[in-house]
C-alpha cells in the first residue's frame, strides 16, 4: 500500500477548547492514583482499542471528573470500583465510553474527499464492474460520531444521483458512543454548526424548526432515509457482521488506536470493501508500515483496493 503521510504517534488530543489536561483539569481535589489509571486505561484499551500512555492521565481525570461528581463518589479508586463491578459493567460502562471518546466532527470536513469522491471514485466505480447500474451504491461511515459525516456523505451522493442516473445509494453509519449515536439519529442541529454545508444543499435538504427562535435545522426525510445508524465496537467487529461495501469513510478513529489495534481494524475494513472499492481514512492519519496487498494509495488518505477476487475487472 503507498502512503502519503508520515507517520504520526498514537494520541488522544484534547476536544477544541478543552485545557490540555481535557475538561476540568485546572481542578485538583480528585486525583487519579497510578493503580486506579492503570486498571482505567487497561480496560479501556481492552474494550475500545484506544490507547491512554501515562501522560493522558490528566486528560482522563478530566474527562472522568463531573461524572464522579454526578454519581456523588469520593474518589477514582470508588469509581473504579463501581465499573468493574457487575452492575458497573452493564450500567457504567456505555457512560465511561461517551466520555472517553473524543467525538469532533463537522459538516464536509476535510472536504477534498468530498471532490475527490464525486470527480473521481463514484464515475469510476460506475464505470466499472464494481457495482452493477441495477444495485445502489453501499457505503459505511465508520465511527460516525454525531453524524455529520454520514449526513455529508447522503448530501453529496444524493446531488451525484441526480446528475447522473440511475444511482441510489445507502449509507450505514456507526459508531460506539450511544450519545453521539442518539444526536446522529435524530439528525437535529443547532443552525451554527451548518456553515460549512453549500447555500444549494441546504436549500434542497435542511428544514428549519417552524420556531424560528430555537434557531434548529432537520434534515429532510429523503436524506434521513438513506442513513441506516448503528452501534458498532471497531475493536470487536462480530463475526457476523458480512456487509460490503463500496465506499469506507473511517476517519479520524484509527489516530486513537495503537499499531497492532490499526493493523486488525484495517484488515477488517479491507475485507468488507468490494474489490475496486474505496476507503477513506483521516487526513492526519497514516499508515506508514502497515502495507496490505490489496490498498493502493490514490490520493492523500485515500486508498483503492485492487486484485483479490473478482478483482481483475477493476478498471
Ligand atoms: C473524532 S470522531 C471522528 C468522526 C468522523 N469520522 C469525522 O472524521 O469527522 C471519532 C469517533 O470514533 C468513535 N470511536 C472511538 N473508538 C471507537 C471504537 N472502538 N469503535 C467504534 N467507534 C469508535 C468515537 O466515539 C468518535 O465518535
């Protein structure tokens, strides 16, 4: 696989905004001991791949903070305990996970990918033999946060359908935050976050609140239809879950995992793309040394996937 970028270390940076330390670092009357970051860092490593070195102990303390406080606890060593105990487990966990993960995301962010997808991939995926007239277009956001992205994607490929018919599509959006899931779901935004969105899309597609004051946009029905939104572990991908696709988005999520946790994800992204199928990964996000057989780089962060099966009909 070529690569385009160097490579960079595995961190979790702190949320636009955020102190350094994340949210409420500034505050020092609970403090994470060693023990209790290690036990914190280990499941969460366990369980979503990301990876906490030692000097995101901060970061973590703040991110954990208010919730030690809503669940009026004395100390990380209690909330540590809460988690890992059988009730914590069912209960606490999904909580800790909205908290621990870092969720930025805007409208057409990045949006070279965007251009490159209309002007390059989709007329040479429907050139090709990699998808048939007859069948839509199947495309995954993977790690979706609040839905932007997916959002985006239905946008721009909803235009692309116009312009060039027969096209449909669908979209399959995940990710393991249920609050972000919730947010994406709904697929409600305050108006401020829409800038980035073309005046002629938000003409076609955006539908303001009737009250005016709440200063709310909707996405319309045909957009909502083509996004399918659920809840999926990358760092646990069933078995069972066989889709394919054309198209992977799944940017900016592999920054937080460490190399061999990348190099699983990636071999599972690859086997669910189609061959002459493309995945996009984030702009800061590279896979120096991780070359797999099938992905060739074709333009910065996005690769192609060649050969394999059924895979000499790629144009
Ligand atoms: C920074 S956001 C990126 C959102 C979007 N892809 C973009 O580029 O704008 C990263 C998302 O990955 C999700 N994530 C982190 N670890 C995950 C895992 N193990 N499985 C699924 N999603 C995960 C987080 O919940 C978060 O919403």
């Amino acid at each position: 696989m070529t690569d385009h970028r160097r490579s960079r270390p595995t961190e979790v940076p702190p949320c636009p905004g955020e102190p350094p330390g994340g949210p409420g670092s500034q505050r020092s009357d609970f403090e994470l001991k060693p023990a209790d970051f290690r036990r914190l860092s280990a499941f969460i490593y366990d369980r979503l791949g990301i990876h906490l070195p030692p000097v995101k102990k901060t970061l973590l303390e703040g991110r954990l903070r208010k919730r030690l406080i809503a669940l009026g606890l004395p100390s990380f060593t209690a909330y540590c305990d809460l988690l890992f105990s059988e009730r914590g487990q069912a209960e606490e966990v999904p909580q800790m996970i909205d908290l621990v993960t870092t969720n930025k995301t805007d409208f057409f962010r990045e949006p070279d990918h965007f251009t490159y997808l209309t002007t390059t991939a989709l007329p040479r995926l429907q050139a090709g033999q990699a998808r048939p007239p007859d069948k839509p277009l199947r495309v995954w956001s993977a790690g979706c946060s609040s839905g932007e992205e997916p959002y985006t994607l239905a946008l721009v490929l909803s235009e692309y359908a116009t312009a060039h018919p027969p096209f449909s599509f669908t979209i399959l959006a995940t990710d393991i935050s249920s609050r972000m899931l919730a947010i994406a779901t709904a697929g409600i935004y305050p108006e401020e976050r829409i800038a980035p969105i073309p005046q002629h899309l938000r003409e076609r597609f955006l539908l303001r609140s009737r009250d005016r004051s709440r200063r709310l946009i909707k996405f319309a029905p045909e957009i909502r239809r083509t996004i399918r939104f659920e809840k999926l572990n990358l760092k646990d991908i069933p078995p069972t879950f066989r889709e394919t696709f054309h198209i992977i988005f799944c940017r900016n999520v592999i920054i937080y995992f460490d190399r061999p946790t990348q190099g699983w994800l990636l071999e599972q992204l690859v086997r669910r793309l189609v061959p002459g199928g493309y995945l996009f990964l984030g702009h800061s996000e590279a896979l120096t040394g991780m070359r797999h057989e099938h992905l060739h780089g074709v333009a910065p962060t996005v690769y192609r996937k060649m050969g394999g099966p059924g895979g000499k009909d790629v144009p």
